[in-house]
C-alpha cells in the first residue's frame, strides 16, 4: 500500500515512536444502493434499482504506529483481511408499466479480500484529551461464485431459479474525512484506559461492477456521499517498553441520498501487542 510511504517516513524521524501488531475479527455489513432506470423485457427503460449487500466476520490483520511530531501526536494504520469465502447479494428490482414489480439476482457466495488504512493527527488538550482529523481508505474486492439467479414477479406471484456461471466482479472504494476526540486515563503506572469517538461527514464510496460476460470490457461505477461515525475503548498495560491491549470498536454510515446510498455496521474486537522505539 503505497499510500502508507509518506507516513512511515515522518516515523523515522519522530521523536518518540511505539509499533503494534494487531488481530481482530470483525462482524460487518455494508450495502449499497443506486437507482438507474433499465429494462426487464421491456422495449423502454422503466424505474429500476440495484442493491448489493455484504456480510462478513473476517479476521483483519493490523500494524500500527504512533508517534510525535512536535507537538503533534500522529497514528497511522494499515490493515488488511485475507481472501475468503462470504455472503453477498446482487438484487435488481424493475418496476414494470403493468404494475409487476420484478426482481433479479443472486444471493450466495463471493471470495471477499479487503484492506485499509488511516491516518489521524492530533494536538493535546486540557486534561488527558486530544482532539484531531483523520483520512482514510478502504478498499474490498469481491468475486461473486457461480449460483442461482432468483427471478420473483408481484404480477402474478413467482419464484424461478435458473444456476448461473457468469462472471461478476466489484471493487468498493471508500474515502472517509473525520473529526474526533480521544481520551487516555491512567489508571495506575501501568495500565490505562483509552477511548474517543469521531465523526465522518464526508464519505465518498464508489463502486466499480464488472459483469465480463455480458459487457466485455465495460467498466460499471457508481459514486454515493455517506456520513458516518466511530466510537473506541482500548484497555492497554505497558511495562518497560512493551505494550499489550484490548479494543472494542464500532463503526456506523449513513447515506445522505437513498437514490445513491452507501451504509455500513462494523463492530470489532482488537487484541495487539507492541513495543516503544524511542
């Protein structure tokens, strides 16, 4: 991830820097929705949308340092999870001149990988706060498995299943723009508890579809504005110049327009383990 380079050379020449490896599993789910008119064995183009929707627990894999710059507490992250096999959905929905509401898709398998990182700075506060901004970057690339295509109609009531094998491939990009505030409390010489929370109002996830077999060398993308919001509590025990600690996190997004939406749940339990450089 080369988008990483600039943050690790401001690292090494830090005045203190501590490194972490983490793991955490992770329960996420996150949707997206786009209205674009279409056809359905129709000669003209009628109302119609698409929703894709991911549910996954996988275990993400982390390294992360934090360092000062100044007066300037700086934490950069990098993460990522593994390829495996998850849930996922690709459902069209028509609505026809005769009132026959269609729907079309699959709803079964993809081989998900994904990563991401963030970035947050931050000054000192009153007390034992620190305020700051964050960016950050997560990326997911799924491949749908062969399986049954569900075809439904209102007009009469129907169900059909038809087992597929065409290609689909799609690439989540999701840039994220927060403000956020964080807390650590000493609760004796070694341990102390840390926590915050932040808000993203800015959240710019596009969509990029790839269907091979029925549009060769078309690129399908979609872009939706989303806000979101994060919340943390860490309990961390450092002695000498090792650190271990626990995290509980939760992770929120809201579409600003239903026509164009990208929303997200995401709750995570964090165990890492580090050690100060300087």
């Amino acid at each position: 991830m080369p988008l990483a380079l600039p943050f690790v050379a401001a690292a090494l020449i830090a005045q203190s820097v501590s490194v972490s490896l983490a793991a955490a599993p992770r329960v996420e789910q996150f949707h997206y929705r786009f209205d674009n008119p279409s056809t359905f064995d129709t000669a003209t183009l009628v109302p119609h949308f698409f929703e894709q929707r991911y549910d996954v627990v996988p275990l993400w894999f982390s390294a992360e340092a934090r360092y000062r710059l100044g007066e300037i507490e700086a934490t950069t992250t990098a993460g990522m999870s593994l390829r495996r096999e998850r849930h996922g959905s690709d459902i069209d929905t028509f609505n026809q001149p005769t009132g026959d509401v269609v729907t079309s898709g699959t709803d079964g398998r993809v081989l998900l990988r994904s990563w991401d990182i963030r970035q947050r700075l931050a000054v000192p506060v009153s007390g034992q706060w620190s305020v700051g901004m964050n960016v950050g970057l997560r990326h997911d690339a799924a491949e749908f498995l062969p399986d049954d295509r569900i075809v439904t109609h209102s007009l009469p009531a129907s169900t059909t299943r038809t087992f597929i094998t065409d290609r689909e491939f799609t690439t989540s990009n999701v840039f994220s723009f927060g403000i956020d505030a964080e807390r650590v409390h000493a609760i004796d010489a070694h341990w102390r508890v840390r926590y915050g929370a932040d808000v993203q109002p800015i959240m710019r996830a596009e969509l990029l579809v790839q269907l091979p077999d029925k549009y060769p060398g078309v690129d399908l993308t979609f872009v939706a504005l989303s806000a979101g919001a994060r919340a943390h509590l860490a309990l961390e025990h450092e002695r000498a110049r090792w650190r271990i600690g626990v995290a509980v996190r939760g992770a929120g997004a809201w579409a600003y327009r239903p026509s164009a939406a990208y929303t997200k749940r995401s709750v995570s339990i964090t165990v890492e383990a580090g050690i100060r450089l300087r």
